[in-house]
C-alpha cells in the first residue's frame, strides 16, 4: 500500500496527499478503483468525493472517476482527514459560531478548548459540542456530522473552520493544501524585533529529545517545509505584538518559529516563553511580568481571521475575531507599562 506523501495528522492541515506514477505495464482501470487497490485506509465514498472536488489529477489534470489509468501517468491525489475511530458523542458545550449554512461551520474557539479527541482528552473538545449543535432542531436524527479541515492548538483562540458534509470537507482540504487559505495570527512575543516586518522559513518536525514539541531543521529529510510572514503591529519595549501570516500550517508552526529565532510567544511554556527572557532584574518588574502571566495562562496567540472560497458557490468569504479578553488584558498592561516605564530596546 501507498503511504501519504504529504501531510496528515502531524499538522494543523487534516488531509493526505499521495503522489504516484503508474507501472510502465499497467492496464486500463477505472482511476477511482486503480486509488483503491493502492491506498489501504481509502474507502470508495472519500475517493469519489475527492474526485467530485477535483483533488484527484493525473499529469497535472483533473480528471473524472472513469478516467482510465495509462502506463506511466503521474497521480496525485489529496483526500480529506479520514473519520476518527473512536466514537464521538454529543455534549452539550457553549460554543460560539460565527456563520453556518449547509456546507460550512465557521467557529470562534476560546483558549483551553482542544478541537478533537486524542492524547488524553476524549471528552469536552470542540468536536463533540458541534455534534451536539449539529443534532438540534431542524436537524435531529438526520443531523448533518462536523468534518475537520484543520486545527488550532488548544490554547490558542480565534477562527477555526469546519464542514459539514464530506464533498465540503474534501474541497476545502484541496484549498489547504493549494495554499490558497488566508490565515492570519496575532501573537505577542518576547524581545523588540529588529524589522518591522520579514519571513521566517525553517523545516517543522518532532524534537527527537522531547516529542510533545517540534523544532526547525536545516534537513528537509527531518522536517516539512514551513514559511511565516510576520510584521510589527506594536512594540512594548521588551515585547512585540505581531501579525502573522501563515503560507504552511505546521504543528506549532508560529510557536516553533519565533522561538527558532529568538522571540518566543509570551508565556508558551513548552517553546521557553513561560520565562522572563527579556527586562530588567528589578523587582518590580518581576512581579509586573508575573502577573502577565497570571492575566493569559497560555500562549499568547490568536487565530485573528481566515479567508477562503465557499466548497459550492465558489465565493471568497473572510472571517475575523477580536482578541479574547485575557489577549486585551494583557496587551493593555504591556501598553501601559510602556508608556510609563519607557524601557530601551534590549
């Protein structure tokens, strides 16, 4: 069987990507039935939904499900994130949702929610409370079932788009992996950043002295392309508030990066950032910056806005969010000590 050449679960993009070329003796055969023989999780409704999306191309085309497999022809498929085994009951979880229609689910998470199960939290995710809405009337028992398309980290906040049907699931997974998803963070990080705006690109994969975190290779063998465009929205002195724009979503891909050069996200205690890095030794200032940490608990990113074309009426649509509260608090007290303290750029 074909293993995925691209990415799955290991980013915050859920779909796989499989890229193969046909054997020089090859006989004719269906495409989808030629995909299934050679993809061992695929089941017949994913490839023909992939197909119905037009993720399916061979030699650089979009073909059709009864295209016939030649002798040497260039495949490449993109399938949407294949349904999770464990099974996923509804609970009732406030959540607050920005847009829905019959195709899409545009949610605004708050920080501490995990969006699916696995790794110890198979209850309470953001999952199971869609399943929970999706089951209400005018739905009931033929109530339509949340497909992921991506992920942010738990403690991250903002805009998180999800399907609600699996030719929506598959359209916008081929998005995703086109790049041609609009995704834009803020993030307060530690240090005065020498540019007002610029690019960090480094390959993303697991830390081999401690998986629950990654890290930045030179090797493209150890790790997946990664690319954050970033600018300064304000700067606080021994903090930067910054927008990032996302071309790849790694794992951890904004929190892995700007520690890769030097600015970690305030208080992200797996990426060094639960640290005073930057500052004085004063006191003060100490406790000034323990109660920052008080005020955001978490890693101080959001997930501020996302743009993409709607799975069937091709619109482009954008959504935005505002800070979550303990994001403002923290922004406000940094503003204000600034203003105050004035301290030099270290």
């Amino acid at each position: 069987m074909i293993e995925p050449e691209g990415i799955s679960e290991e980013s915050g993009e859920l779909y796989e990507h499989f890229r193969f070329i046909a054997d020089k003796g090859q006989s004719p055969l269906r495409i989808d039935k030629y995909v299934m023989a050679k993809i061992g999780n695929a089941s017949r409704n994913r490839i023909q939904n992939a197909a119905r999306a037009g993720n399916i191309l061979v030699n650089g085309t979009v073909v059709k499900p009864s295209y016939k497999v030649r002798p040497c022809d260039l495949i490449t498929i993109v399938l949407a994130y294949p349904p999770r085994d464990t099974e996923i009951y509804p609970e009732n979880i406030p959540i607050n949702i920005v847009f829905e229609d019959d195709d899409i689910i545009v949610v605004n998470k708050v920080p501490g929610m995990v969006v699916h199960p696995g790794h110890g939290n198979f209850t309470g995710t953001l999952q199971h409370a869609l399943l929970y809405h999706l089951q209400q009337e005018p739905h009931g028992e033929e109530a339509p079932k949340p497909f992921l398309v991506h992920r942010i980290d738990k403690d991250t906040s903002g805009i998180l788009l999800v399907a609600k049907n699996e030719l929506a699931q598959s359209k916008l997974a081929k998005q995703f992996f086109d790049h041609t998803i609009d995704r834009k963070y803020v993030a307060l990080v530690w240090g005065n950043l020498a540019e007002e705006q610029g690019t960090i690109t480094g390959n993303v994969g697991r830390d081999p002295r401690n998986r629950l975190i990654h890290t930045v290779y030179d090797d493209d063998e150890k790790g997946r392309h990664a690319v954050t465009h970033y600018r300064v929205l304000e700067r606080f002195g021994y903090v930067t508030l910054v927008e990032c724009r996302l071309e790849t979503g790694r794992t951890h891909q904004i929190r892995v990066h700007f520690r890769h050069i030097g600015h970690p996200l305030f208080n992200d205690e797996l990426y060094g950032g639960s640290e005073i890095l930057k500052g004085t030794t004063f006191t003060k200032y100490r406790q000034f910056v323990q109660n920052c940490f008080k005020l955001i608990p978490r890693q101080a990113l959001h997930a501020q806005s996302l743009g993409f074309r709607h799975p069937s009426t091709g619109a482009y649509l954008q959504f935005d969010s505002e800070y979550p509260d303990d994001f403002q608090s923290v922004i406000a007290k940094w503003r204000n000590y600034s203003l105050h303290q004035n301290p030099e750029a270290p």
